[in-house]
C-alpha cells in the first residue's frame, strides 16, 4: 500500500487494518500563491458567487469543498476573510455562518452544511 500527500494533508497507518487515514492537517496554511490567491483583494468578497469564494479558498488552501445542498451554488457572500491572523477555520466558520449554514470536515473534504440561501 501506498498513499501520495500533498500540502496541508497527512496521513497516518492503522497497523490493525493495515491501511491508511488520510486528512487534513491540525492547522492548514496558504499554500497557493498561483493566480495572487494569497493577495487581499482575493479574500474581500461583495455579493460574490459562493462557489467562487469556496474556489478561491479550495485553492490557496488545497482543500476540496462539498456541498450537502444544491441551493448553495445560487448563494452570494459578502465579506473580508483577507486578516492573516484568520485560520482556514475561522474563514469556514464565517462563510457557513453568513449563509446561515455549518461545516465539517470528514477526511480531505469540507462538507457545507445547510438549506442554502432564499435567493
């Protein structure tokens, strides 16, 4: 068996199933600066898309989104999530709160959680 991680992932074997867990890390960190996702203006949102804010996070974080709910791609989001100081968590916790939703992550994907918008 053999498993390739990539950044702000790890992976840990289960000597008992002989198999491995892949996550993501504790704390993951900016590791794109393709496409200036890292700039500021890149994390300032007025009335976007929802799915081009969860793009731009996806990747500058490598990360991978799912959403429980289709409603979420007619959603918008208007926010500052550019503070450094701001872990990828608190980022999440923003986005799903402004759309009145919640997040969890299982493995490599954060699942958004929630009846979407009433656009």
């Amino acid at each position: 068996n053999s498993v390739i991680i990539t950044p702000n992932q790890q992976t840990t074997f289960n000597i008992n199933a002989k198999s491995f867990e892949t996550k993501l890390v504790a704390n993951p960190a900016v590791v794109s600066a393709t496409e200036n996702v890292t700039t500021t203006e890149n994390f300032v949102f007025k009335e976007a898309p929802i799915l081009l804010v969860l793009e731009r996070v996806s990747k500058a974080y490598n990360v991978h989104f799912v959403t429980e709910n289709d409603a979420f791609a007619h959603c918008t989001f208007t926010g500052d999530i550019s503070d450094p100081n701001l872990t990828l968590y608190q980022k999440l916790e923003i986005i799903s709160l402004s759309l009145g939703g919640s997040y969890e992550v299982k493995g490599l994907d954060v699942v958004l959680k929630g009846k979407g918008c009433n656009q």
